[in-house]
C-alpha cells in the first residue's frame, strides 16, 4: 500500500455491502436475531470474501474491520451500541441490514 487510495477504500466498502446483505438475508430468512456472537461471524464471513477477491487491494480492509483495541463482546445478547458514535464500518453495514425494513 505505497499511495493512500480513497477510491479503493470506497470499493471495498460497496463489495462489502453487497456481500453483507447476502449473508445477513439468509440469516433474516431463517428469523435469526442479531447477537454479538452473529456480527461477528458475519464480519468474519464477509472479509473472507474480501480477502478471495483479486480485484481489490485486502490491505485497505482492516480499516473497515472492527479493532482489536476495542474489544466487543461475543455473547448471545442481541447487538446493542449504546450511546456509542464510534461503529466500525463492517458492523454498521451489518448492522442496518438486519434492520433494513424492505428486506
């Protein structure tokens, strides 16, 4: 990763959108809920298929992933931010499409 590229960024985030609405479909079709423990296989899931993907530099994806400095749970409690204004992209991605209302 030589030059900082904005455009690569934003194309890892739409991929990732579009691979996060696949999974999180067949996870509301089955009636699943949200917990912690789900986001994360989620996340898991979709930046496997980021990493597979040769058209797109992985080394940008970290920054949409959530951190290891902060560490969320992984529990069976439904997925709850809080008051929290700092979400990881990959989270908030999953998380509005689990909440979506046309899906």
């Amino acid at each position: 990763m030589e030059d900082f590229s904005w455009a690569e960024i934003n194309a890892i985030r739409s991929r990732l959108k579009l691979i996060i609405d696949d999974i999180v479909l067949e996870h509301r079709v089955a009636g699943d809920i949200l917990t912690w423990n789900l986001m994360h296989e989620i996340e898991e899931k979709a930046f496997e298929h980021i990493k597979a993907s040769r058209d797109l530099d992985a080394s940008y994806a970290g920054m949409l992933k959530s951190s290891r400095l902060r560490v969320y749970k992984r529990t069976d409690d439904p997925v709850d931010f809080g008051e929290s204004n700092a979400i990881p992209t990959a989270f908030m991605l999953i998380h509005q499409a689990f909440t979506r209302v046309d899906a």
